[in-house]
C-alpha cells in the first residue's frame, strides 16, 4: 500500500491550524471527497457534517463547507454530535458521504477529520488514498458552475433523533428507573445527548463535563481521566459511572465503589450476555492486538474465539463484517455493537452494560469482574523525528523479550497512527517478568530517539 501522506489509523489529524489540520487541508478534503462520491447522474448529491465543541470546529467546518459546495455537492450541517450519530445520520439521510470534526481524545488544540461512506462504515484504505491522490489537484480544478454550486442548511433535529435511536437499542419493557448514574461527557459531543438519553429512560442523571467552552473537550474528565467520574459516582452515591471520550465513540465505566471497568470487562460482560441469549454472531468477538490474554481465556472457557486486528476501530469493524460478527472493540473503550451502529458508540455500549445490570439486580461491583486480567504493562515513548523501532539496538532488545515471554504472554510494540509515540505493551502471568521487558524496550527506543 502507498505511503499515506494525510490520513492516519483513524481519519487526518493534527494541531489545530498547523499542516495538516489547516483551513486549506479542510477545503482540500471537501473538494476532493466531493469530487469522488459526486456520481454522474443528475440528482443532488449529498454530505452530512457534524463536530464535538472545540474551538478549531469553527474553522474547519466552513472550510469542509466551502470545498464540498464547491463542487456541487449540498451540505447539512449537525452541529454536535458524536461520531456514531454522524454515522447513523448518513445513512438516514440517504447522503453520499459523512464527516466528523474531531480528535476524539485529545485535547482541544488537536483536531480531525473522519469520513463515512454512503453505508455509514469508515472509508477503506483504498478510498482514503484516492482522496489523497485528487487533494494535489488545483483549487480551480473541477469546480462546479455558478447554478450548480451546493446548497448549505443546519439540521436541527438531528440530536433529538441520535437519542430516540439509542433509546431504542435499549430492552423493550426495561426502564432505569431507580438508578442514578453519573455521566461524564468530556465536554464534548455527547453533553446534550447522553444525559437526555439516560433521563428519559427513567435514570436520576448525574452529569459531568458538560459545559464545553471550546478549550475544555477531555480537560480533566471523560474516559481519558475517568478520576472525575469516580470521585463523582463515591460523592453522589451512584450505581455505575459511565466517561465518554470528547466525539462519544469510546466508553470507561466505573462501579459504585469507584473501580474502573474497561472496554475488555465491558466487551466480555456484553459477549456473555448476548451468548446466554443467543443473540451473539459470528462465534465469538473481534478486538484488536491490545485486548488483554484474559478475554482470550475468557471466551475460550465458553467455546467462543478472539479474533484480533490491528489497532484502530474500522480494522476491528472490517474484520466483523467479514466474518459474520455483531460484538468487537478495543481495549481503550470503542465498543462496536453492529446490530445497532457502524463504529463504536459509547452510549450504545453503555447502555447494553445496565441492560446487564438491570437484569441482575446486583450492584455493579458483582457482575463487572468479569474475568481476572493478566498482568500487563503499557508504556508510550515520545520521539520527535527518525525511525527508532528500525534501529539494531532496538531489534535486538525486541527479539530477546519476544523469546522470554514465549509461550507465557505477548509483546505488542508499534508507532502511534496519531501521535509521535512509540507504544509499547507486555502481558504475561509473570508480571516481573512483563515489567522488565516493558522498561527494557521503553530504554532502547529513548536512546534510538535521543
């Protein structure tokens, strides 16, 4: 495959108005997307847009804008809305094409562009690169004439219709009623939607990092420093803790007492459930090379398979579409639930976990365990320039840990699709063992990057 020159593992992003995530990249994307899913026929052809709430959304979005109604196509508009929301309203609305306006976890000096096909599935490799291929083209090239340059409209009603959606993935004849949850939404693009989607399911709400200020999406809350939903839910008294990320794809929850359940506890306790109903697809579940050995042996125990991908949620999503699967996700909280949605949605996830937890009319601390996690270690290396993982000295350190932990845990080391960081994990049933060979490799990639 062709070096990508824009996209990453999830989408292009960057630093908010430094190359790439610039105004002119984003008019570049509108014009070349547009161009692309623009088919010959003579019917309007359209894009959905929608954003979390940093400030550099207002930059980038009338720039997509400009660049998709400048080759013809017409645009709506959400506002925001999570990433899964995007999705869902591609397909709904019939439009040629999705955008999100986010960077997900990162801070609010970060931005990105994610791009749904007509289906409401992330773009291929191969489409990604296409659109890469026509964004050198000129900015006068192409274009549409005067009478058919697209149209622009805000879309009211698209939050309202999100939350009706994830009501509806929820049990029939189950309500949350004598529950109180606390919800953090990272400041981001579920700070509206979630909390009216639990409330009107019947929950008393207890919402945090919902005042987003532009500068605030993932400061000091949602499933990136899940420590605000935990001292939440022991202040409150709640029954669970649900964290967001800032564009709602990804989900960290928290039991009554404060402990956190993440996306492998939350992957196994909805496997185990839809299994029992025989409403799991596929023979098993679909997560990525990160998913921790103790999932693995989780569903072994019950006759069902792990299937791991590389990182990133679309492999994850490819890899379930090919084989029939309707549960996969990572680790880190992206959870997909096909039978609903085209990409991980945090609220969807969320919500299957107090299906569970109704049902059980235990407290969460009893059915979150779901399995005994192996030991395992992660650590990420920043670097600023060069190839540290192709140096010798690295290699060598790699290849002895790899046959010290044979037979007995994995190694799993690779450059950050998002970030200039060499990520570095270990798990083993020796944790000494993991420990050591983590600060071994974190060791020799400082000094390759030095």
């Amino acid at each position: 495959m062709s070096k990508r020159a824009y996209f990453g593992t999830d989408g292009i992003r960057g630093q908010a108005n430094r190359h790439p995530m610039t105004a002119e990249v984003a008019l570049r994307v509108g014009m070349a997307a547009g161009k692309m899913f623009m088919s010959k026929d003579e019917r309007r052809h359209l894009v959905v847009i929608g954003k979390d709430t940093r400030l550099s959304g207002y930059m980038i979005e009338p720039a997509l804008v400009a660049g998709f109604t400048s080759v013809g196509m017409d645009v709506r508009i959400f506002g925001p809305l999570p990433t899964p929301g995007v999705a869902m309203m591609t397909r709904s609305l019939r439009a040629d094409l999705g955008v999100m306006i986010s960077a997900s976890h990162n801070g609010f000096e970060d931005n990105g562009i994610k791009l749904f096909g007509p289906d409401g599935y992330k773009l291929s490799d191969e489409q990604e690169l296409e659109i890469e291929a026509r964004m050198g083209e000129g900015l006068d090239q192409n274009l549409a004439s005067p009478r058919e340059l697209g149209r622009a409209q805000r879309i009211d009603d698209c939050q309202a219709r999100y939350i009706e959606i994830a009501k509806a993935t929820f049990p029939r004849r189950m309500n949350l009623s004598g529950m109180r949850i606390v919800i953090d939404c990272a400041n981001g693009a579920a700070y509206k939607v979630a909390p009216m989607a639990l409330h009107e399911l019947g929950a008393e709400v207890i919402p945090v990092g919902v005042s987003p200020n532009g500068f605030n999406v993932n400061e000091d809350c949602g499933s990136t420093h899940p420590e605000t939903m935990q001292k939440a839910v022991r202040d409150y008294r709640a029954d669970i803790g649900i964290a967001l990320d800032g564009d709602a794809d990804r989900v960290l929850i928290c039991d009554e007492q404060g402990h956190i359940v993440d996306g492998d506890q939350i992957m196994a306790l909805i496997a185990g459930d839809w299994s029992r109903r025989e409403r799991l697809r596929g023979g098993g579940v679909v997560a990525t090379v990160m998913s921790n050995l103790g999932l693995e042996r989780f569903l072994a125990a019950r006759d069902l398979r792990l299937e791991r991908t590389q990182v990133g949620d679309r492999y994850v999503m490819a890899r379930m579409r090919e084989g029939g699967f309707n549960l996969g996700g990572e680790q880190s909280g992206h959870v997909i639930l096909s039978d609903f949605s085209t990409t991980g949605d945090g609220l969807l996830a969320a919500l299957q976990v107090l299906a569970v937890l109704k049902q059980s009319d235990q407290p969460m601390s009893a059915v979150a365990r779901q399995f005994e996690p192996v030991p395992q270690k992660l650590e990420n290396v920043r670097f600023s320039g060069g190839k540290p993982l192709e140096s010798d000295q690295v290699k060598a350190v790699l290849a002895d840990a790899e046959q010290r932990l044979n037979g007995s845990g994995r190694l799993v080391v690779r450059a950050s699709g998002t970030e200039p960081l060499i990520r570095i994990m270990a798990e083993g049933d020796d944790e000494t063992l993991v420990n050591q060979v983590v600060r071994e490799i974190a060791g020799a990639v400082k000094k390759a990057a030095a």
